[in-house]
C-alpha cells in the first residue's frame, strides 16, 4: 500500500518532514526518573511489555474525478488526440464517466485506554472518509474521530470492542533529561511493527506552532512513524512522534515528539468535549529584548511585553499596554512563549493571579480566563497605507507627519486615533534595522501617547536628560502593535 508523501519545511540543508496521511515521524523519550541510568543491556522486554497497546493506521479518502476536460491541449490531427479524448476526458473511453478514486494512506497511533481511545497525529487522519487500525495482534478493528487539535496536530480516534483492550500510560515529559533513554515504535514506511531506541537530544524544540513543545531524539524515526508514541524506559508515553529533519526524507536521527505533557491535556478535552478549550487572557504580547528592558530600567529581558489590551479579560481586569508580565498563577514568566503555553493550559473561567512590572512597581491583578477559541473567531480589520502630510519632522532615521481622522480613517483605526506615520525611513539607520517602515504609525514614546510632532521630539530629550541610552516606542502596523526600542544617541 502506497504512503503519500506531505509537506516539507525546508531548514538549512535538509527539509522538516511532515506527515500526512501516511506517517513521518520523530521520536522523544522522557525518563520518568531524576538518577542516572546504565544503557540497558536490551530493549526487548520493553517492547513486549507495550506492544500490544501500539497500533498501525490505514486511511482511505475518497477523491473525486475531474470535473471538467482540464487536460492538455493538443492540434487537431495530433497522434495523441485521440488517446488523450478518450483517457484524460472525465467521462472516460466511450463517454462512460469514471469512478472516484480512492488514496490510501498509513500512520501510526497507540491506545490509551482499555475503552478504546487511540491517540495519533491529526495529518494522519486529515480528510479521511474511513479509518481503520491494526493492532499487534492482527486484530482490526474500524475507528471514528472523537476530534481534533490542528495547534498541536494532535487527533483522538475511538473503537469498539467487546473486550477490555490494551494500553498504555502517559508520563511526565517534563522530567526527561538530554541523554535518557528512549525508545519509539510505529509503522515505518508501511512495513508493519517496528522498534527503534535513541536518547533525548534537546527539549522545548519549537518547530512552527503556537504551543510547540517538542522533544527531538536521534532514535530512528521514518515517514509511517508518525502519531506513534515515545517511550521512557518505564513504558510510559512521553511523546507523540511527528516530525524529522531530513534532505531526502529519510532519518538522519533528527526528530521530533510532541511532548506527552501538552498532549495529555489535549486529548482529555478532545475526549470530554470533542474539541479543545484554552484559557485566554485577552493581550497581545512581544518578548522583552535587552533593549527594551534598558529602556524601561527592568532588571532583567524576562517576562512578556503588553503591547495591547482589547475588549476582554485582561482589559477588564486593569491591564494596560507597557505593562510587562512576570508572573502567572504563582508562576514565573520567562517569555511569550512560555506564558501563552501557561494560559492556555488553564482551566476556562478560572479567576488566576498575574503580576505586572508598571512604571517601575509591581501591580497584582486578578483576572478570570475567557475561552481562546471564541476569542479568535472574531475578525480584525486590515490596515491600508497612511498618506503623505505636509508638515513633517526628521528624527531618529526617519521623516514622520502626524496621523489624522482621514488617514485613520483609511488605515481602518478610529476616527480619534493619534500618532504620527513614518513618511520615509532611511535604510542605514537604527530604526529600520529595528524593522521599522514606512507606513507604520509610531502611538507611544516613553509609554506616552504621541499626537504632535513636538510630543515625540519632548520624548527624546526627556530620555537624554535622564541619561537614557534609548528610548521605548509604541508601533503600529496594520493595526499590530509592538514596542521598539530606538537608540537616542544618534540625535
């Protein structure tokens, strides 16, 4: 049975392998203990004792004929007109329309408990009209789609038996150290149950999503492999097989494993609501960079940046934009990263603490979740291009005029919308290498508000007096705000 290859993401001089409905794979394990452990003197008791919670995923999808005769075009009177009329036209030889077709495809997943839950990778099963799985055993047994998380490509499937069935647990990926032990299992490249055994070589890879958490191991992982599980040395889940990096396709024994810790979580909501639910705190945020961090005298480029605060939990609750988040629910925010992670593992309607850095004190808020999902099925306008003014100030690299209600207007903000637009922007200066550009409105300096011309350059002088080496700007494109900080020595 033919595996149909996916997407790839090139990366420096390979390619990162995703697998659709056939299985590319990456392996991760998680030891669930702190001591050192010898290398076992073999694997096989472990892959006896969870085998036969491991099973293989065939898809079948239906594909539908062409709807019209879209193919090639040829002279009249050409050798291949008639044979290209009769096999390439939809209604087929002899004006007899042809079947649909159908596309197979492998993957692989485990059991999870002995009802029938079966975790694998949601590519796996993306668009499948019919799912079946093939346990060690060679029992088979046809399986639905309990729901789905595109986030972390994550899918949970359910089967009926008449029998408990086999499973296996999931454990704390948190506790796997670099170096320990793994060992994954699946179906690589359609060639049935297969072992292979590795060690952890990096944690908290991120590859392309928003809750990436990947544990990358060099235990040998194939196109087939994925949805497969990663295990510790105790026989417990500790990852999700799903990626690789490779130039040709194959292992080079660089993949990745989503981490059991996040699709634990998943797949308890995939299971109690058919869908996932994420906490929401209703900010836009950036990291802090050590730029920033001087210019608004923090100790330290940690905790995550409020650039914007709309209708919505936090908004209610007082946050407002400079803020610098370090703190969620008792816990310490390293970055965006780590507290988008945090959010959106808490429970929706939960009132959680969040602790602000403001104007150099520190503010306590209480804020209850709202439901992330909800959140973003509500659509943004779109900026457009802000025109030229007359009046007009060069500063810092860059030539601004002020934003009025018809420029506001055309770049989709409200009619009361202050700043000043970037008219031209020298291409050597600070500011550009910063990612600034022309038609971005500068809203804040200093974490003020900017209306005229003279606010900025009051700014800029404010910073050199108190011997500020830069200075923290409020930006907008598009309608996306970010804060940059700007040098104010090349004044």
């Amino acid at each position: 049975m033919a595996i149909n290859p996916q997407d790839q993401l090139r990366r420096g001089f390979g390619a990162l392998l995703w697998a659709g409905a056939l299985g590319l794979a990456l392996v991760i394990g998680e030891a669930g203990r702190s001591d050192a452990r010898a290398a076992p003197d073999s694997f096989a008791g472990l892959a006896e004792q969870v085998s036969p919670a491991v099973v293989n995923i065939t898809t079948s999808t239906t594909v539908a004929a062409p709807l019209g005769p879209d193919g090639p075009q040829l002279p009249p009177g050409s050798p291949f007109e008639e044979f290209f009329r009769d096999f390439m036209n939809p209604d087929g030889p002899g004006g007899q329309r042809r079947a649909p077709q159908h596309s197979n495809a492998l993957g692989s997943g485990f059991i999870i408990s002995e009802d029938g839950y079966i975790v694998t990778n949601n590519h796996v099963i993306d668009g499948a009209d019919e799912i079946e799985i093939e346990m060690f055993s060679g029992r088979r047994l046809d399986a639905e789609l309990v729901g789905r998380d595109e986030q972390t490509d994550i899918a949970l499937l359910k089967v009926k038996s008449d029998e408990p069935l086999p499973f296996v647990p999931f454990g704390d990926s948190d506790q796997m150290r670099v170096g320990d032990w793994v060992m994954a299992m699946g179906n690589p490249l359609g060639q049935g149950f297969s072992v292979s055994a590795g060690i952890v070589s990096a944690r908290n890879r991120a590859l392309s999503g928003t809750y990436d958490d990947f544990l990358q191991t060099d235990a040998a992982i194939n196109r087939g492999n994925s949805g497969g599980p990663l295990f510790n040395m105790d026989g417990q889940v500790i990852g999700v097989n799903t990626a690789i990096l490779s130039p040709n396709g194959g292992s080079i024994g660089i993949g990745f494993s989503m981490a059991s810790n996040v699709v634990s979580k998943v797949t308890t909501q995939l299971r109690d609501f058919g869908e996932t639910r994420r906490g929401w705190l209703g900010v836009r945020i950036q990291d802090v960079t050590p730029d920033v961090a001087e210019a608004m005298s923090l100790s330290a480029a940690e905790g995550a940046l409020v650039t914007e605060v709309p209708d919505g939990p936090a908004k209610d609750a007082g946050m407002q934009s400079g803020d610098v988040i370090t703190s969620f629910d008792g816990q310490a925010v390293k970055d965006t990263r780590e507290l988008v992670r945090k959010v959106a593992d808490t429970e929706v309607g939960r009132a959680v603490r969040v602790v602000v850095q403001r104007a150099n004190r520190s503010e306590t808020l209480l804020i209850t979740l709202g439901r992330r999902e909800e959140a973003e099925a509500t659509a943004t306008p779109a900026a457009a291009q802000a025109p030229a003014e007359p009046q007009s100030l060069d500063v810092l690299g860059m030539t601004l005029i002020p934003l009025d209600a018809d420029a506001a207007d055309q770049m989709g903000l409200p009619a009361d919308a202050t700043g000043l637009v970037i008219r031209d922007i020298d291409d050597g200066s600070t500011a550009y290498e910063k990612g600034l550009r022309a038609g971005d409105v500068i809203a804040e300096a200093g974490q003020q508000k900017v209306a005229r011309l003279s606010d900025l350059q009051a700014r800029i002088d404010e910073a050199k007096q108190a011997g500020r080496k830069s200075l923290l700007l409020l930006v907008r494109r598009e309608g996306e705000p970010r804060f940059v900080a700007l040098s104010v020595e090349e004044e």
